[in-house]
C-alpha cells in the first residue's frame, strides 16, 4: 500500500490509524474529515507527500497545531525527529491559520501549498525549514497577515502568491531570502 485516500464521506481519523505503515508513500485525506487524532502517522517512515484540511486535531483547535502531531509528537522542537526525513509536499486545502510553530525545524520539506482559506501564517510557522524551495498559496486567498519570523532562516526560491504578487511583496520577511531566478 503506497498511496491512501478516502472516497466517501469521512469525518473522523482514529489515534495511530496508520501507526508503522512504512510503505505510504502518499497520503491524501480529504476536507470532509473534521477530527484528526494524534500520531495518526508514527511510524510512516517513507511519505514523502500529504494533503491535509489543516493541520491538528482539527480546524478550530487551538492546540497542537503542529506537523508533528500526525507523527508522534506535540513539541515543536522535537518535530525534525518525528516528520519522516522523506516528506518533501504538504498541502493543506482547508486551514484559517497556520499557527505558530507549524512547520518549525521541518526542515526536509520542499514545497508547501496552502489554499485559499488561509487567512495568517503564526510566528515561526516555518522557520528553519531550511530545503523548502517553494510556497504555493492559491489564487482568490484570504491571507492578511504574516507574523515577522513566520520565514525565519528560509531560502525560497519559488513564492506564488494567488493573483497579485504585489500584496505579497508588502510582507515584511525576517531572515528570509527569496532568490531572483534570472
């Protein structure tokens, strides 16, 4: 089994629902799932994509709001020892905010896509993801705000913004570096 989705209409995923299925590879969980419980993930040593609604135990939880919920942790800095060193694509298609910390030390992660929903990226949401290249956030967004360390110590080398790519240039980055591709 290298690839899971859901068809139907799934609303709940159990605590340890895929606990040491090292073979995933991909993972896509749909935005009709409402509750995610913890460690769903431990153990899935070879994802290397997952599309999420959000990341947590769900969309308006104000705790472990953190990558490393899903594999085996609620401490944002022990999230590098957790996240599979293989995950390169997230997506998360439904969530408001990335909180603070989301990302924090991901640091194997290539490409992020956030959708439209989006409406505040937290401090250090990303910081030190140091390979992340890309960010997608999707056209028609809600974003209205970036917290100053949101990108700290992050080189991207790919930043697409919905439709206007001057919005975006008004956010302040700290330690952060986007390079030109000419």
């Amino acid at each position: 089994l290298e690839q899971v989705s859901f068809s139907g209409n799934i609303k709940k995923i159990g605590k340890y629902a895929f606990l040491n299925c090292k073979k995933i590879k991909t993972m896509i969980i749909p935005d009709t799932v409402d509750e995610i419980e913890e460690y769903i993930l431990e153990g899935c040593t070879s994802l290397e994509s997952l599309t999420i609604p959000f990341i947590g135990h769900d969309l308006w939880s104000i705790d472990n709001n953190i990558l490393g919920y899903f594999f085996g942790t609620n401490n944002h800095e022990l999230q590098k020892n957790y996240v599979p060193q293989t995950l390169k694509e997230i997506k998360i298609t439904k969530e408001d905010v990335i909180e603070e910390y989301a990302f924090y030390y991901c640091f194997n992660i290539k490409k992020i896509t956030l959708g439209k929903s989006v409406s505040f990226i937290g401090k250090k949401a990303f910081s030190c993801c140091y390979l992340l290249e890309s960010l997608i956030i999707e056209a028609e967004t809600k974003l209205r705000g970036v917290d100053y360390f949101a990108f700290e110590n992050v080189i991207l080398k790919e930043l697409y913004y919905g439709s206007n790519i001057y919005d975006w240039m008004k956010i302040k980055f700290y330690k952060t570096i986007i390079l030109d591709k000419e």
